[in-house]
C-alpha cells in the first residue's frame, strides 16, 4: 500500500494548469473554419410582443453569413432544467412541470428574451449585423410582483404569461402529495399546527423579503458548437450537467444521443447558474444552419443577468410557537416566490426551503407553504442553497427572537432543539445517521469568544455598535431520494499498472477531481501520480448526473471507490492464482509487489499482473500463456443511498455605524460538520467562498430595476459584491468527530452548505448591535438607516 | 475599419501586428494573436480577469538573476493594467507580461507556486488575473501587510474563494521571493 493521500493537504490535480493560463474554457476553443454567433436580445421591454423584424440592413454587412428568426429554428418548447429526468414521469405530471421556453421569441416575457441569432465570420462583424436588425415592438404591461401578477390572472381575460398555467400561478404544492399544500408533518396525537396554537405560550411571527441574488460565476456563457460531417451535433460547454444536458438536447434537436457529443469544457464557477441548459440551445441552433463550421457564441458580461437563471426572490411569512421553557410547538410558514418569465425550476427551491425547515429543529407539527407566481424578470432557477438560505435567514431570526423574548442563551438553545441521529432529515421518512453540530456550535463558539463578547456588546453608546450573531443549518449531500443520484465509473488498470478512471464527473473548481483522485489512490493502494482521471467527453464518458445538491464526493466518490475495489480484486485474484494462495492471504506494498503475508519471499509484481493483461503471449514450450490474458477493468454505476445531511454552525461579529448604517463584519467563524474532509483546502475553499456569496446575500446583492422593469445594474459596478477589502478573514473549523456511516470514507457534502451559517449569523449579529430586526434582505446601510429613524436604536 | 502598425512584445516574443484602431489590447490578445490565457471577464475594467504585466524595457527571460529560473523585473517597474481598457494601438513597443510568461522551463514563478501550494485556486478563471495582480503587488512593494495586499487586490474579483486563500498566497509568495533573494 502506498501512504494514505485522503485527508491530506495536497496540490489540487488541476492547479498547474490554471495557474499557467493553461486551461481551456470553451470561449477559448480556437477552430479552423470557425464561425462567431451572436443572440439579439431584447434589452428595451421587459414584456413585449414582437410585431416586425427586418434583417435588410444586417444582411449588407460583410462577413454576415446568416441570421436565424423565430421561423428558422425548431418550434419544441423546452425547459431549461434537467429536473424531468431526475424524477419519475409521474413526478413532472403531479408538480404540473411544462415547457414554455423556446430558442427564438416572438413574445418577450424578460428583458433579455432572445429574439434572434446572427452567424458571421467574425465576432465584429455580428455584432454589427446584430445592432442593424430592426426589431419592431408592442409593449406590454409589466408584472414586477407575485401580487401583481396573481391579480391580473384572476381578472376575467387577464394577460396570462402561458395559457397552461392559468392565473399565472406557476406553480404551488400539489395537494396529490401535500396534503392541504403544505409540507410537514403532525404531531404524535395527529394535531396539526392549527390545533396546536393555543398550546404556545410565545409566538414569534413576521413577515420577511429574500433578494433575487446573482450567481456570479467569472467565467461567462460561451459555447462552441459543430454540426460535422458525420452529422453529429458536437458542444463544447461549461455545463455543470453534461450527461443530462446532452440528453435534453438530443431532445430539443430531434437526434438519438449516438449524434450528440457534449464536451465539458473547463468550467469556470457555476453555483447552479450551469445547471441545465443556459444557451447551448441557441448555439446549437446556430452550429446547425451552418453544417461543417464549428460556430462560437459567448455571451458578454451585462447579458448574463439578463439571459441566464438567478435566486428565487420572494415573500416568506413564517410563524413559531414555543413553550415558555423555550420547548418548539409548531411552525407555520408560506413562501411565496417570484418565478420570473418562465417555468423552468417550478417550485424545486420553495419546496427545498421548506424541506430544510424540516430537517432542523425538533418541531411538534409542522406546515410549511410554497408557491410562485409569473413575473417579467429573468428567470430563477438554482443558486448555491436552491431555498435554503432565503429559510435560514427568516428561520434564524425569529429563533433569536424567541430567545431574546425569554431570556435564553441562543447557542444553548440551539444545541438542544436540533435534530439529530435518528431524527428525520429534510425528506419525510430518511433520519439522520451522523451529527456533529453540537461540536461545531462548541468549537466556533470558543474560537470566536462568543460568550465573553455576548456580554461585552449588552451595552454601548457611540456611533459605531457591536455585535455578534450565531445561526445553524443543516443541507443535503446529494439529492437522494427526491432526485435521481446514479454516477458511472470505469477504472481501466492500464498495462504498466497505472490506472485510468472515466467518468462523467463536474468539477466546478470545488477540488472534486482532486478528491476523486485521492479516493481512488487510497481505494487502489496506489501513488496518486498513477491515477488519471479523465473526464468530460460524452464519447467516452459513462453516466453522471453532473455536480448539484453538493453532490460529488457523497455521491459519485462511490462509483470511484467501488470501481477502484474491483480492479484491486482483480488483481489480488490473479496474484493469488499465479501465487497459489488464498486472496485474502495476500498483500500489496507500496511498490505494488504482492505477496504472502508472513512469508515475503512468495511473491508477485503487480506490475507483471498489468502487463502479461494485455501482452499476452503463449509459451512456445509449453504452449501455455505467459501470466493471466485479459486487460483488468473496473466498473461501477452506482446509486446513492442516502443524504447524511451535514449540518454548520456559523458565528459572525458585525459592527454597524449608526449614523451612515453601514455593516462591517469583522469575523466570521464557520464550523462545519464535514464528517471527513478527503480534501481539506478544497473543503476550507468552499466555505470561504460561500461566505462571500452568503454575506452578498444578506448585505448588498439584489437586482434592482426601472420602471418598465429593466436591469439597473447588471454590471460589477453597480451589483456590488464583496471584495478582498470587504471580506472578513473568514476562519473555518472542519469537524470530524461525527464521520458519516454512509457518505465515502464518512464524508459528507460542503459545497452548498456555507452560505446558510453567514446569512442567518450577520442578520442576527445586526440585530444583537441594534436590537431591529431588519426583515428585510439584503440589510443594506439605507434599510438600516430608516429603520434606524423610524424605530430608533433598541438597545 | 482604419489600421494602425505596431509591434508588441508579450512574454519576450515580439509581434509585428496591423491592429484596427478600436481594439482593445484584450481582442488583440485573444482574438488576434490566439493567447487565450488572458480572459474575458467583463470587458469594462470591473472584474480584472483579464489583468496584464506592462513595462517600457524589455524583459528578458533569458536574463534572469543567477538563483531564479522565473523572469524578473526591477522593483516597481511592471504595472498592472487591465487589456480590456487598453487600446492596443496605444501599445507600441511595450512589453507586456501574461500568466503564461511567468514560468520558465517549467518552474513556476513564486507567486504561482504559492497559489498553487495553498489552495487559491478554484475555478481558476480569475487566477492568471489575480496572480498578475500579486506578481504586481510584490514588485512594488516585497513586504505588504494583509490589508494592504487586499486593498491591493481590490479591482480583481473572485466569486470561488472569499479572498482568504489568495490573501494567503500572496503573503506566501512575498516569503518566498524573500528566501530566493537571499540565497
């Protein structure tokens, strides 16, 4: 066996090559005979019908080669989103899941719709044919709001965004499954929270506003796209979702999936804004009217909030009912979302938000309501939490403010009102197998001095007030049962005994392929130089879902591991034949020499084993092969069985300036119940990361529009995220001492779970400075200000 | 579409290039000259992604100090600059530093190696950018306290990290320059 790598603080596999501008992003694919396409938007309307489109003048410019309209591409409807392969057909049905998306439009229902697309020879020159398209317009009301837009759909002949969902209720609960729309559950005795109300000595209850935030990722939508000469649609793409996405193109263009090949580009950050299809149908569309020219698309910066899917921004109301010794009754809550123009993720965030008020905290009853209504913005669809963090930001704070009511310590309450072992998890029926959250709220707690600064900030005077907040959450790793989790895997023992694996398997810049690699070198006893991992060619690639719901060591590290256990059994069987010894006599050092426990002179080169797989001769003596024929592979398609849901506890330390409301967070201590972190820099990395992502959410992100609902700042100027002078230097502690019995050598997931621990900890940290609770997110210094004037300071 | 003659310098190979007036030193790059390792974040100075090294003198990689394979400059006299606000036509005879031209057979330059080595790279599509940013940094000044390298950093984003790995690297980088000078 070589030395154990799992665990270990190693380069990530793909650092070299990015840290030299090496790796190659599929706006960087450089292609002989290449065309450029460019997608005409609307930017002037935000709901409009298309009346007129003349491309004369585009037509004259030089280098122009096409120009596709609504007319010129397949009239399938589709839906961005992979979800209808990850559920059973039924499933689809029940959740009234439709396809209302189509590539060219002749209804504008967002600004940035698309209405067209132009081929040229050079990016310039579609461009310019691009601004010469005349596009003549006839502007429709906008419905900015869920309420809005619930009013017209109830009007007799209200303006409908689709006819198949009448009152432009996208989508709600389904009562088939639901009883009553509202997931939770009753209590021991069958009372449900209506009955259990009168029981509550306290009720919290408050009305709070989540933001339509932006994913962000650096690297924007571009794509290649070849129709070739064996008449095969080829993509290259940033997807997050390879397998699926190729399936729901082969869909979209009518071709078995023989005639489709999706490549994987290296991806440049995706925090869901890749999950599914973005504009592969449009580049597609394009490379198709021009066979045997590879066509470029890539969407420029100030589309991207305009074309590709964000946050579900939305209204929650959320009520608890406690004991006066803080024991929880019940919890109500209703979330109602703004969909945007199309249907694409329907309720998959609502539903998960409340699915995650499930998993937290040990509730008698609980009914949690869900929906979204049509509105003229971009669509939503996944971001980094899929719902969880607009419920923790709402469900944090009125904890604390239950707390504040009666007088108990936040932390020591959440320590003992947390599910856990044996408890159920965010989906009815699954319990939790692993906890570590009462270590993580230990552990952060003493790192950040929580109760010494508790006390130290009870009472100020100056403009410049102190806090410190505390919130928990528990997410998923992978999206077993709800969603399909199945990942393929071949590990191929190559001929000098190297291994390599291929598999479909994303790595967003999370560190995943690094910890594959580590798990298949632990798994094989092998050095990791003699791992490869290749990955991101459907021609070669088994089946994978692709990376969301945190999903990739939990989920696909199996297929790794198993298909790694086969060829490790493989080639102990043959040693053992060669050897005449039993298999489980035998062991393997780090210079993969097997022998014969206690007797090491009884042995054979596993490299020998390798070689004489596949140079296999017969021996002109005795007319017998030379060691064993047959290359060794490995093989697994493996289907998760679990969730083993992690859970975080994350204490932030704010200071508010009274007089200007802005909100400096000073320190941010994140502890993370991971189980076992196979990568710990990747680890620490995504919940850095998320931090910044979470204190966006919580402080400045938002969309904000003009009054005919266009995009005010769809740029990194005036979205403003934190920068390297706003971030606190984030301290993350790892927590190891509940390993999973289920996840890949106890590992749970991190990817999604960081940004939970800073929302809801910065909105209560605010509050502890100022004592307002600020409803509203994101807190920003104007918000603070008002409420500032309107209540004063309350502490 | 009205042309203009200039040569460019980038990583020590010079090019004699016939660049539209218009286009900024980012599309002469990438487009023209096919080095993709400059990237296209934002295309309006906000994002520095596409962030490169500038000097007026030459920068051999050849004439390297003794103990280092990496190029290296006079303290302070490589700026960043951001390609995508730069009109290549104005660029004539400059000599501009991309990530690619950091490493030099095969060794990474101090700054890349401490990216590498503490785990600041994520999706690493800010990352030629960034480490541009820090090999900047380091130049001006070899010894920068952590709020200055961060208000340093300020102008190139990251979404993957937080800031707190890359922070780091550039702290580690300063050590390791250090060491190097020293032996």
């Amino acid at each position: 066996m070589s030395e154990s790598v799992v665990g270990k603080r190693i380069p990530k596999v793909d650092a070299q090559e990015k840290v030299t501008g090496k790796a190659i992003y599929a706006g960087d694919m450089r292609m002989p005979g290449m065309y450029y396409g460019k997608i005409v938007r609307c930017w002037e309307y935000a709901h409009a019908n298309v009346k007129k489109l003349d491309f004369t003048e585009a037509l004259k410019v030089p280098g122009v080669v096409k120009i596709l309209g609504p007319d010129d591409v397949t009239q399938k409807g589709y839906n961005t989103t992979v979800m209808k392969l990850l559920v059973p057909e039924s499933f689809g049905e029940v959740f009234g899941e439709i396809a209302d998306l189509n590539i060219f439009n002749r209804r504008v229902k967002h600004q940035g719709d698309a209405i067209c697309g132009v081929i040229a020879k050079n990016e310039e020159a579609a461009e310019r044919a691009a601004e010469k398209i005349k596009v003549t317009y006839e502007p429709l009301p906008i419905f900015m709001t869920a309420e809005a837009s619930k009013a017209e759909g109830a009007k007799k002949n209200g303006l409908l965004f689709t006819p198949l969902k009448p009152g432009n209720l996208a989508c709600e609960l389904p009562d088939a499954f639901f009883p009553g729309k509202a997931y939770g559950w009753n209590d021991k005795d069958g009372k449900t929270t209506k009955d259990l109300w009168k029981k509550c000595d306290l009720i919290v209850e408050d009305n709070f506003y989540v933001p339509k935030q932006k994913q962000c990722q650096m690297e924007n939508h571009s794509y290649v796209a070849y129709y070739d000469e064996r008449s095969r649609l080829n993509i290259w793409t940033s997807t997050q979702m390879a397998k699926p996405v190729q399936m729901l193109i082969a869909e979209l263009f009518e071709l078995p999936l023989s005639r489709v090949r999706l490549v994987q580009t290296t991806v440049g950050g995706g925090f869901g804004c890749r999950l599914g299809m973005v504009g592969e149908p449009h580049a597609c569309a394009l490379a198709m009217a021009v066979p045997g020219h590879p066509v470029r698309t890539e969407m420029l910066r100030e589309e991207d909030w305009v074309a590709s899917e964000t946050r579900y921004p939305g209204k929650i109301w959320m009520k608890m009912g406690f004991k006066k010794d803080g024991t929880p009754v019940c919890i109500e809550a209703h979330y109602t979302a703004r969909k945007g123009g199309y249907y694409t993720h329907g309720l998959g965030p609502p539903f998960c938000g409340a699915a995650f008020v499930h998993g937290m905290y040990k509730w008698e009853a609980m009914a949690m309501q869900a929906d979204a209504y049509f509105t003229n913005e971009v669509p939503t669809g996944a971001y980094r939490g899929y719902g969880n963090p607009q419920i923790t930001f709402v469900q944090e704070q009125l904890v604390d403010h239950m707390c504040n009511e009666l007088g108990i310590d936040q932390v020591e309450w959440r320590k003992k009102w947390h599910k856990s072992i044996g408890d159920e998890t965010w989906l009815k029926g699954v319990t939790y197998a692993s906890d570590g959250l009462n270590d993580c709220l230990d552990m952060a707690a003493k790192e950040i001095g929580w109760k010494e600064k508790k006390k130290k900030y009870a009472k100020q005077t100056g403009t410049k007030r102190r806090g410190i907040g505390v919130a928990i959450m528990n997410h998923t790793s992978g999206a077993w049962p709800m969603l399909l989790e199945h990942t393929t895997c071949t590990a191929k023992l190559n001929e000098d005994c190297t291994v390599e694996l291929m598999a479909q398997i994303s790595d967003l810049g999370t560190g995943g392929h690094t910890a594959m690699t580590q798990m298949a070198a632990d798994t094989l006893g092998f050095p990791l130089e003699d791992i490869h991992l290749k990955t991101g060619d459907s021609d070669y690639s088994g089946f994978d879902i692709g990376a969301h719901a945190s999903r990739t060591v939990y989920c696909a590290g199996p297929a790794i591991i198993e298909s790694c256990e086969s060829v490790k059994k493989q080639l102990l069987e043959r040693a053992a034949q060669l050897l005449e010894a039993r298999v489980e006599d035998l062991t393997m050092d780090r210079n993969k020499i097997i022998s014969l426990k206690g007797n090491p002179d009884k042995k054979i080169d596993a490299r020998r084993i390798a070689k004489d797989a596949v140079y296999n001769f017969i021996d002109p003596v005795s007319g017998k092969n030379i060691g064993i024929p047959g290359q060794i592979q490995g093989y697994s398609s493996f289907f998760a069985k679990h969730c083993s849901p992690p859970f975080g506890a994350c204490f932030s330390e704010v200071e508010v300036d009274i007089e200007t409301g802005e909100v400096k967070v000073l320190n941010l201590v994140n502890g993370h119940d991971i189980g076992k972190a196979i990568h710990p820099p990747s680890v620490e990395g995504q919940l850095e990361g998320g931090a910044q992502q979470g204190l966006g959410f919580v402080l400045t992100e938002e969309y904000a529009y003009d009054d005919k609902g266009r995009v005010l700042n769809n740029d990194f100027t005036d979205y403003k995220m934190l920068g390297p002078s706003d971030m606190p230097n984030a301290k993350i502690i790892l927590v190891e001492t509940a390993p999973d019995p289920i996840g890949p050598m106890g590992a749970k997931s991190c990817g999604e779970s960081a940004l939970m621990g800073p929302i809801g900890s910065v909105a209560n940290a605010i509050y502890d400075a100022i004592g307002i609770q600020m409803t509203e997110a994101p807190i920003t210094a104007e918000k603070i200000l008002k409420a500032i004037k309107e209540k004063g300071i309350q502490k | 579409m009205k042309k203009r003659a200039i040569t460019l310098y980038i990583n020590g190979e010079g090019y004699d290039l016939n660049v539209p007036v218009h286009h900024t030193l980012l599309q002469v790059i990438r487009d023209q000259l096919n080095l993709t390792d400059v990237k296209y974040g934002c295309g309006r100075g906000e994002c520095g992604t596409c962030t490169v090294l500038v000097d007026d003198e030459r920068i051999s990689c050849t004439d390297t100090d003794a103990t280092t394979k990496y190029c290296v400059s006079k303290p302070g006299k490589r700026k960043a600059i951001l390609a995508c606000m730069t009109l290549a036509a104005t660029m004539d005879g400059k000599h501009i530093t991309t990530v690619a031209g950091l490493n030099k057979d095969g060794e990474l330059h101090p700054v890349q190696q401490a990216f590498v080595e503490e785990g600041a790279i994520q999706c690493g599509f800010c990352t030629p950018g960034m480490v541009l940013k820090g090999v900047a940094i380091l130049e001006k000044n070899p010894k920068p306290t952590e709020t200055e390298i961060r208000n340093e950093l300020e102008g190139n984003i990251c979404r993957c990290t937080g800031y707190v790995k890359v922070v780091k690297a550039v702290e580690r980088a300063s050590e390791l320059m250090a060491s190097k000078r020293k032996r």
